[in-house]
C-alpha cells in the first residue's frame, strides 16, 4: 500500500511539473527540475535552454551528500589568493545557525575565538578543522552551470494608487503546503502546494487567476509597486528592497509560491519569434514591453507560477537566505541542500559573467533555489540595486565547486537506486 501510495503521488507530480528555472523558490518547489546543463564551455548570457540535457545510464545517488569525495587542499587553486576576509563575516553568520549542530560546533567555537583575523588566519583556521571534498553531478561531470541572482531595489507604496497600482501579496490564508516528507522520508525537499474544496486537495490560483480583476487576494496585500513586469521579476529573484515614498525601505522575503510549474516567457518569446536568443535577457524583455504594453499581461500570466512575500525585520545587511541569515553580497551562494550542507564553506572556481577573467572564491552556502539542482550548481549572490542586477542577469558561467566540512562531520553512506 505504501508503495501504491508513493506511485500515485509521482504520478501527480511528474503530470504537472516541468524543469524550473527560477531562483525565489527557497527550495521549497512542488517538483525536482530537470538537471542543469553541463556544458564544458560557457553558456552565453542569454541562452535560454529549451530541452532537457541527454539522459544518463549511470546509477543515480540518493542519500545526502552522496556526490561528495574527499579531496586534497592543493586541488583549491586560487584559495590562498582569495581575500578570505571578506568571507568571514559571512562564515560567522553561518555559524549563529551551524553551532547549534553537534558536528559544527567545535569549528564554530574556535572561529568565534579569532578577531579579524586576516588572509593567512582564516587559512590556517580552515585547513586545520576542515576537510575539504570534491563534488560531481548525478551523471559524473565535475563542471556544472553557475549563474546569479541579486535582490531589486523597487519603488512602491503601502497604498494602492495610480502611481502604484500593483500590488505584493503575502500568502494567503487559504494556501496549504504539505510536506510530503512527513509521510515519505525518500521525499524530503518536496511539497505539494494546494487549497481545500470541501475534503479534496485541489491546485491553488493561477497567476492568471490571481491577477483577474475578480481580485481574489483582494486584502492580502503588503505594498503595491508601479511596474507589473518589475513585480513579475522580483518574484523571481525571491526578495527586494522597497523604497517607499516617505523614504521608509520595506525589505521583502520569500513566503511561499503557489505551487504551479515556472514557465519562462525569455524562452515563449523566442519560440513566438519575437525576440532572438540573443536579446531574450532581462534587459531585453523590459525593451519589449515598453513597445508591447498591451500584450505584456498575457504575457506574464503564460507562466502560472506566483510568489508570496513576506514583510522582514529592518536593519538586515542582505535578504534572508534559507538558512535563515541575511545573505552577503558577492560572498554568498546558493546550492542544492541534497548534495551539499546548508551553512557550509564552498569554494567556487569559475569566471566572471561574459567573461574568461577567472573567479576563484570562498563563498558560504546560504540559500537554496528551485533551479539549483545538482552536486555542481550554484547561483552566486551579487547583492543588491541596478549594478549588481546587471552581473546577476550575465552571470551564466561554467565552473567547479569544492565543500569544506569540520573534521568532525559524518557523512552519509552512499547508496544507489
């Protein structure tokens, strides 16, 4: 019977999800996405990849941390160059999380102990409680797609007006999220997401239906902002700074999604023949707009995924990332929890966005994403505003990742299926 269960419950999800591509999910999607791209050179800014990647005869790893492999610290080429200072902070804002685990603990000690320390301390520091591990993906490659995300700075009112007519919502009091690991540890990360009809479980509003003019959220709102399309990309992006007119910044954070598949309209843009691949980037939609007003909302409900916001504590340095601590620019990343430790030190080697200049940086793992799935995926956090909105949106890079865990931490057997 548990079995029978499990089937019909793939079953439901595989029917209505589709690979993801999009960052404010916090991990917490309805469906797995298909594999990133593992192209071994790197992808332009613009590419908008329109199929799955090949399938693999290889068997699939499935218990935590499987991918990682233990490594020497001479693999980490550029580590000793790095300013790992600038890392520090964010590695002790881990640790106001990470101290409270068992295998964390005496790293996190020794490391509240330091006072600014400098480059060659915080080397010395890691090689002498960590480990450091290779990772790979499901289908063997050590190189894997590393792209970015930043958090917009919008303007927006707390009430609705002409100027700001769109508005934010929190989420509602009629979305129910189960976690679906409660009932099957095998699915632990997944969540189906719905509304109740009587005693049936049945889809939440599209966004279509959430925009209608029935305004079925009506009452739900935190701010209203006066461009639907910047609306539509900070849903993407997870969080934002508002920037209201009596001069108050609003800072918002991912609540929840209701639970339909991302479909990217970069990608229905270029299928309709509208846009060529090369202009179907941020920059590039935001041109079209302003010369299709009137096809932009048909547009922007082709993909049924909405977001929820909720309203953060203020005086934050950076959005909450899933760990729980508010993210720091250029230091910070996004990774797939199944493969690599939320809270840890990774170090990246990859290259600037658009560019062969090599980026070779101890970052900490402090956020998950819908599309960031693999040993070897990652979404580099550049921060907030228009400058670092620009490096996010070009940021589609081929690159390594290593794992730095204290001595101390056990990792899972590996098993396949």
């Amino acid at each position: 019977m548990h079995k029978i269960i499990l089937c019909i419950i793939v079953v439901l999800l595989n029917a209505g999800c589709s690979a993801r591509n999009i960052k404010s999910e916090q991990g917490k999607q309805i469906c797995p996405p298909a594999s990133s791209p593992t192209a071994s050179t790197t992808l332009p800014s613009t590419q908008i990849p329109d199929k799955e990647p090949p399938s693999t005869e290889k068997p699939v790893a499935t218990s935590e941390y499987s991918l990682l492999k233990p490594a020497n610290w001479e693999a980490l080429d550029g580590f000793l160059q790095d300013d790992l200072s600038a890392s520090w902070n964010a590695w002790l804002t881990s640790c106001s999380t990470l101290k409270n685990k068992t295998e964390w603990q005496n790293a996190c000690n020794f490391a509240s102990k330091l006072n600014k320390p400098n480059t060659a301390q915080i080397a010395e520091y890691f090689t002498t409680y960590f480990d450091v591990y290779s990772t790979s993906n499901l289908n063997g490659s050590n190189t894997g797609l590393i792209t970015g995300y930043y958090e917009p700075v919008l303007k927006g009112s707390r009430k609705s007006s002409i100027k700001y007519p769109y508005p934010l919502y929190q989420q509602p009091k009629d979305l129910i999220t189960v976690d679906l690991s409660t009932l099957f540890p095998e699915l632990k990360y997944k969540r189906v997401r719905g509304k109740l009809e009587g005693n049936k479980l049945v889809p939440y509003l599209t966004r279509a239906e959430i925009e209608s003019e029935s305004q079925p959220l009506k009452g739900n709102e935190i701010v209203w902002i006066n461009d639907p399309l910047d609306a539509f990309y900070l849903q993407i992006q997870g969080s934002g700074l508002i920037q209201l007119d009596s001069g108050e910044q609003l800072h918002l954070g991912y609540a929840d999604q209701n639970g339909h598949t991302y479909q990217s309209i970069g990608k229905l843009l270029v299928q309709r023949g509208e846009l060529s691949l090369s202009q179907a980037s941020m920059q590039g939609i935001k041109d079209w707009a302003k010369s299709h007003t009137n096809q932009l909302r048909e547009l922007l409900n082709s993909n049924p995924s909405y977001v929820f916001f909720k309203e953060l504590p203020s005086g934050l340095f950076g959005p909450l990332g899933a760990l729980g601590v508010p993210l720091t620019a250029e230091r910070s990343v996004a990774i797939d929890p199944k493969y690599v430790p939320l809270g840890a030190p990774v170090f990246l080697s990859t290259s600037y966005p658009n560019d062969n200049k090599p980026l070779k940086r101890l970052m900490i793992a402090q956020d998950t994403g819908g599309a960031i799935k693999d040993g070897v995926r990652a979404d580099f956090f550049w921060g907030s505003g228009d400058t670092a909105g620009k490096m996010a949106g070009a940021m589609k890079q081929m690159g390594q990742i290593w794992v730095l865990l204290p001595k101390e931490f056990k990792l899972n057997n590996i098993s396949f299926n």
